[in-house]
C-alpha cells in the first residue's frame, strides 16, 4: 500500500484515505464467530442436586499458652514449668491429632535468648502453630 512516491511528478499525489475493506472483512469474520459460538454459550442441563442438612463438623483446636516473665520463668497454661520439661511437653503435644496452637506470651523485657530457645525446642518437637501474643498499641486520642 503506497501512500505517494519520490519521483517528484506533479500528478502524483498522497493517498490521504483509509482502505476499510480489510477492517469490514475483520468484522464480517467475528461476527459469523460470535453468531456460531452464543448458541453454545447459552446451552445448560437441568439436574435435581441433593441438598445437604448438615454442617461439617470442625474439630476444636486447642491452644496453649505460655507466658514468659522479665526473669526468663515459665508458665504452661498459668502452671510454672521449667526449660527443661518444655522440651517433654512440647514432645507429648505435638503427637494430637490436631496439633495445638502454642501462643507465647512475653514479657518486654525477655531476653531473646530465652525465647529463641522456646521457639527451636517447639520446632525440634514438631510442633507447627507457634504464635505471638501481643498487646494492641494505644490509640492517641485526637483533640
């Protein structure tokens, strides 16, 4: 499709137009596509579905908590404990069938070493829940 030429005649000038016969050819096509496939669209099967009265019962996930103090002591579910039986329970509690979350609760002073500890021996254990518990910050009440 040329639109003029260099040989510079004065007879020769610019076609300024746009040929629509490929643009009405691409129309034409979809529109034989859209009137062959909307019949297809619309087509459905009517089937009589069961309906179902009960709800599935979900098993009830028990959590625990345990709460770390500033001086590193433990608290299993409010009971003190010490490091080295967390490593035991940790252990009994991870053969439930469902597992149990274990959400801490520390104080803001604890040591990171403490809580690294807590959180390897859990996972040693094969725990798989293991969560935080922290307090909401306090909204700034606007005046």
């Amino acid at each position: 499709m040329a639109f003029g030429s260099f040989d510079g005649k004065e007879g020769s000038h610019t076609v300024s137009e746009i040929n629509m016969v490929p643009l009405i050819d691409v129309m034409l096509v979809l529109l034989v596509i859209f009137m062959i496939t909307a019949p297809l669209l619309t087509h459905s099967i009517k089937i009589d579905i069961p309906q179902a009265s009960a709800e599935q019962v979900k098993p009830e996930v028990k959590s625990i908590d345990l709460a770390v103090d500033a001086h590193g002591l433990l608290f299993w579910n409010e009971q003190p404990v010490r490091m080295d039986q967390l490593t035991q329970r940790f252990s009994q509690e991870a053969q439930a069938n469902p597992q149990p979350r274990v959400r801490i609760r520390a104080d803001l002073n604890t040591r990171y070493e403490v809580l690294a500890q807590i959180m390897g021996d859990a996972r040693l254990a094969g725990l798989k829940q293991l969560g935080f518990v922290t307090r909401p910050p306090v909204a700034p009440t606007g005046k």
